[in-house]
C-alpha cells in the first residue's frame, strides 16, 4: 500500500488526496509530521498579527453599508 498524506483536524485524520479503501474498513498506522501547522511557531504567528493590509481607504468603517441591501 502507498503511503496517505492526511491533516489532523478536528480530532479527525483528513486524507489530502483519494484513498482507495474499503468504507469503514478498520487502519493501524503511526502518525509522523511531516509539517508544522503554519502560525504553530510563535514567532511565526506574531509575524502574521503583526502585518497590516492598505486598502488605500483612511476610513474603511464609513463605506461599511455601501454595498449592503
């Protein structure tokens, strides 16, 4: 059998591409990560925070209803 890419989410191992098991057949494997989560580094997370988007509007919060019905 071929090794399966999965994320664990939700409590859950999500594979990442199609797996050709039988439904609800019973698996036995040992998880090894392969990637850190991004933002699971701290410093990494703060860096995300930390970055600031310009939408060329000075006040955003006056245009919030413009679109709405």
């Amino acid at each position: 059998m071929d090794t399966i890419h999965a994320i664990f989410e939700n409590g859950v191992f999500r594979p990442v591409q199609p797996v050709t098991l039988p439904e609800k057949c019973e698996v036995e494997f040992e998880p090894r990560v392969v990637a850190e989560p991004l933002g699971s580094n701290s410093e990494e997370l703060q860096a995300l925070l930390e970055m600031r988007f310009s939408s060329g509007f000075s006040d955003t919060a006056a245009r919030h209803n413009e679109h709405q019905p």
